[in-house]
C-alpha cells in the first residue's frame, strides 16, 4: 500500500532507517511534545486532550524502561527516575496540574539534551577514527 502523504512517508523512513539512538532521541522529542499538548489542554480545560497525551507521554517512558540494560548501573538510576516520572504523570493527569507537567517536561529534556550530546560524540569519534585510515 502507497502511502500518500510524503510527510508521512518521511517519518516512517526517518523511524525505519534511525539507529537506537537516534530511536530513543526521537522518544524524548515525542514526550516533550506530547507534555506542550497535555499543558495546553489543561490550560483549555479539554481533559481528554489532557489524558491522551499524558498517556502517551506514559507509553513513552514505559518503552525507554523496557529497553534499558538494567546491568548497568546507570540504568537502574534511569529507571527509578522513569519511574518517578510517570509516578508523577499520573499525579499530573488526575490533578490536572500543569506544574507537575512543568517538573516532568524538565526532566524530559534534561535527558534527551545529554542523549543528543551522546550522539555527537559518538559521531565525532567515529569519523574522527575513519579519517586515519586510508
């Protein structure tokens, strides 16, 4: 089946052809997008706005837990602040409080600007190691 809007079609590839880094830099954009929606929809008093996207901003954060090395030790504090997170999502959602979203888009963020750092240093090493061989 064609797909026939070409926006679509570049954000299926863009998901497709993505490594998991990139994969997981793109769940971060997605929470912090979803979180603007969630905010604006309290603001606007459209609690079903509200609730789906805090869900899917939960969705989100439920995938990032499931896909870490929980043998490493960072991970396990990745998870307990995942945890946190969506712990406070919750709050956020059957409360109606936007500071809490505020909290959490924060912490969000916190997380995908040092992953996207990761991304570039790993891509500076890497063509920093192929430009030495001929």
């Amino acid at each position: 089946m064609a797909i026939n809007n070409p926006y679509a079609a570049y954000q299926n590839n863009s998901v497709n052809t993505a490594s998991p880094g990139e994969l997981t830099l793109m769940l971060y954009n997605g929470s912090v997008k979803f979180i603007h929606i969630a905010k604006k929809a309290i603001e606007d008093k459209n609690i079903e706005l509200k609730n789906t996207n805090i869900q899917k901003t939960q969705a989100i954060v439920n995938e990032l837990m499931v896909t870490l090395n929980t043998d490493l030790e960072v991970s396990q504090n990745l998870m307990s602040l995942y945890d946190y997170i969506n712990r406070r999502l919750t709050e956020a959602n059957i409360n109606n409080d936007a500071a809490i979203l505020e909290e959490v888009e924060g912490l969000i963020t916190d997380f995908r600007d040092t992953w996207k750092e990761v991304i570039q240093l790993n891509r500076q090493k890497q063509y920093a190691g192929q430009g030495g061989q001929a």
